[in-house]
C-alpha cells in the first residue's frame, strides 16, 4: 500500500521547508514506524553490502585457481561484444554491400588491366614503334659489331643509350 501512496516524498535535494512540513503532518506513532523501517532498510542494505563483499571475494578466488585473469576476461568480453556485432542485421547487410563493391571494384580493375594490355599490344604491334625497333636494331648492330642481333627490348635501349653516348664523345674529342 505503501507504493499507491498519492503523496508526494520529497527528492533528494529539496529544501528542508518541504520535508518538515511532511513530517509535522505525520502522527507520532507513524513516524515511529517509519523509523523503525527507515533502521530495518539500512540494516538490509548493510547486510546485501557484506553479502555482496563476501561473494566478490569468492568469485575472485574462484578466478584465480582457475586462472582467470583480467586480460582473459577482456579477451572474452570483446570476442562476444564481437559476434554480438557480427550477427546484428546492420553488420550482415553492411558486409554484403561492401563485399558486393569489393566485387565491383575487383571487375573494374581487371577490366581497366586488360585494357591497358591491349592497348599496349595495340602500340608494339603499331608501324612507328615497328621503325623505332628496327632503327634501334641497326643502330645495335652497328655499335655491336660481330653480337648476335636479337636480344630482349631493355638490352636494345641499353645498347641504344651507351652507342648514341659514345658517338656524342667521339664527335666532341679533336682527332
């Protein structure tokens, strides 16, 4: 019946005006029963407290010959904060769609690789770059003297490079 009570108990922090007016409208053995519960709900909170104490140092010990200890039990927390995360509908419709743009993106680099390819090819396979290889061919073969022609493209340009620095030399030097 207490808990239906239509009149107001003032909060913490109200002024004092308010709880002595409360208190001056009670009868003497109301208020004597109202200490007397007032002692009884202390007396209980003390006693949870000790029995909250003792049970804290149990499960601490119980942990300790386990061998639990803080960072383990951080460990576990965060493993199950994660699969709480992972089995959420936000991180399952979030992972598909990133998963879906990882795809796109994936496809789309594939396609501008082959495309850049191609068109590498399309350049090799071109007259001018056919010319500039059978110039740099002859000029090879002119500063190489008895070599084999052929070779890869890098050794030509080296070749190349080296033969056209000797000629600017030799052209420099007076005779």
């Amino acid at each position: 019946q207490g808990l239906l009570r239509s009149d107001s108990i003032p909060e913490v922090g109200e002024d004092a005006a308010a709880t002595a007016d409360m208190a001056e409208t009670l009868s003497e053995e109301e208020q004597d029963e109202l200490r007397k519960e007032l002692a009884k709900v202390e007396e209980e909170i003390q006693t949870l407290s000790q029995v909250l104490a003792a049970k804290e140092k149990h499960l601490a010990e119980i942990k300790r010959k386990l061998g639990i200890n803080s960072l383990q039990e951080l460990r576990q927390n965060i493993t199950k904060s994660w699969q709480d995360v992972t089995s959420t509908t936000a991180y399952k419709r979030t992972s598909e769609t990133l998963s879906q743009a990882g795809q796109k993106a994936s496809a789309a680099f594939s396609s501008v690789g082959s495309v850049i390819t191609k068109k590498f090819e399309d350049v090799r396979n071109s007259p001018t770059f056919k010319s500039f290889e059978e110039k740099v061919e002859n000029l090879k073969s002119k500063v190489g003297g008895n070599k084999p022609a052929g070779g890869d493209f890098g050794e030509v340009l080296n070749s190349a490079a080296n033969a056209s620095a000797t000629e600017t030399i030799a052209e420099q030097t007076p005779e």
